[in-house]
C-alpha cells in the first residue's frame, strides 16, 4: 500500500504563530536553534542553526480521551509553508536510525499490537502494512529516544 507522510495541520500552526495558546493553554516557548535535531512539524524539515523555533505541547487529537497523547514538538518561528503530503520519508526522519510506529482507529484510539520501533527504511512499509487493516485509520510516528510526535502516515 501506498503511504501519504503529512505534517502539522496549517490551521494550527497558523494558530500558534500568532499567538494562541498549546495543548495546555500556554505560551510557546520561543527560542533559537543550535542547528542539532530541531525538526519543524509542519514543513518537516530542520530549523537550521540561528533561526528561531516555537517549543509547545502538541496533541493531534480533536478531543480528549485517554489515548490522546500530548507532547512537545517544534514550530519555525516564523511561517513556513506546510510539507505537501508526500510517499517519501520526510527530510526530518533522516538521520535518525529508527522511529516508533503506531497504529490508530478511527475513533482515535491505539490499536494495540500495533506499535512498535521500526528502522527509518522500513517505515513506509511497516505503515502501509498498518493500513492494509481495516482496524488502523492512520498511524503515527515518533521519536523511538523521546517519543515525541514526528508526523502523521495515511492511506494514498
């Protein structure tokens, strides 16, 4: 099966650059890359060393419920344009050995048996693996070292 990598929704990067609130209500935090693993979720690609970054509590869930996982995750500071939903790994995975991979229902919860830690390769085929089930709606991939929210994966 084909895959789709999509990022961040428009809507709500939009949202934060000016000036809303997190998951949790807060502020972002804004700061300034070093240059070392400071991955932007919504054009997924690096913030480079210099430039200026968004830190806040994300949650990629309409509503509350005990699966809906918040975490932080990095914005540019300035509008970027969003990733296009693409087949390819995104630019933010390379580099990065391995990722967690989870599969979601479409009532947004984990499908258990799902999960696991993939090698970046094998993360398209391990996704469309995923969705082939009539069970996943869509799959998430994180951080395999601080299992923070990389991108969404969905059917092509």
């Amino acid at each position: 099966m084909s895959v789709l990598f999509k990022a961040i929704p428009t809507e709500h990067a939009k949202a934060i650059w000016a000036g809303g609130d997190d998951a949790y209500g807060m502020q972002p935090e804004r700061r300034v890359s070093d240059g070392d693993s400071v991955p932007c979720r919504h054009c997924l690609r690096d913030v480079k060393a210099g430039e200026g970054y968004l830190l806040f509590a994300y949650r990629p869930f309409t509503k509350l419920q005990a699966f809906a996982e918040t975490g932080p995750i990095f914005l540019h500071a300035e509008e970027c344009g969003q990733a296009g939903d693409g087949q390819e790994i995104p630019d933010i995975m390379h580099g990065t050995p391995d990722f967690i991979i989870r599969g979601y229902s479409p009532d947004d919860r984990i499908v258990y048996g799902t999960g696991g830690v993939v090698a970046t390769k094998h993360v398209p085929a391990r996704a469309g693996a995923l969705l082939n089930r009539e069970d996943v709606a869509y799959v998430h991939v994180r951080s395999a070292r601080n299992n923070c929210y990389q991108c969404q994966i969905e059917r092509r």
